[in-house]
C-alpha cells in the first residue's frame, strides 16, 4: 500500500487592495499529512504568492480548497512537492521501522 498525501491550508495573508483587486492572497499558511494508514507524519510552512495583473483572478469569497492548494503547488515546483512527500514517506518508514529502540534493563535496579 502506499502512502497518502493531505494537504491543508491554515491561513491566508492577503494584500486588501492590489491592481484593482481585493483581498489579493500573498501567502499560504500549508500542512501536509502523510500516512501510510498506520503511522503519520506532517510537515508544514509557507509559500508566497504573487498576482499578476491581467491574470485569472478568483474573488475570496469563492476560492476552493483545490484552488489554494493548486496555486500552491504550482509555486513551489513538482520538484519540491516531490521532495515533501519524499520526507514523509521516510519518517513514516522510521516510525514503521525504528531504528533505534528503549529496552527494558535486562535486571533489576534494587
């Protein structure tokens, strides 16, 4: 089985007026969850955005989930979301796969 990716948006910096248009998102505020259904890992940052007049532009009140997270993604580069993910899977191999262990002392301390 493989792992699975969720991302998550915690807030939005926005500029309230910017070319014409309001509330114009500068920064994402992201956590991504990895899982493998077992055992899970997160990580988390910021990525800045930029609005170029003349662009496709979505009103705040109807941004999606999807929209954030796409402009998000396409910021940072398949690349860099490949390296992300890659994180995860390794400490969710860690998690599954310790490689350092706490035993009990094999006697007793009386």
């Amino acid at each position: 089985m493989s792992n699975t990716y969720n991302w998550l948006i915690d807030s939005l910096d926005c500029i309230p007026s910017l070319n014409g248009q309001n509330n114009v998102i500068s920064c994402v505020h992201w956590r991504v969850n990895g899982s493998d259904g077992t055992n899970n890992s997160e990580v988390y940052g910021t990525q800045q955005l930029t609005y170029e007049e003349g662009s496709l532009f979505i009103n705040y009140s109807d941004l999606t989930k999807d929209d954030v997270i796409g402009w998000v993604q396409k910021a940072m580069g398949i690349d860099t979301v490949t390296k992300l993910q890659e994180f995860l899977d390794k400490q969710i191999e860690n998690l599954a796969n310790p490689l350092v262990i706490t035993l009990p002392l094999p006697w007793t301390n009386a």
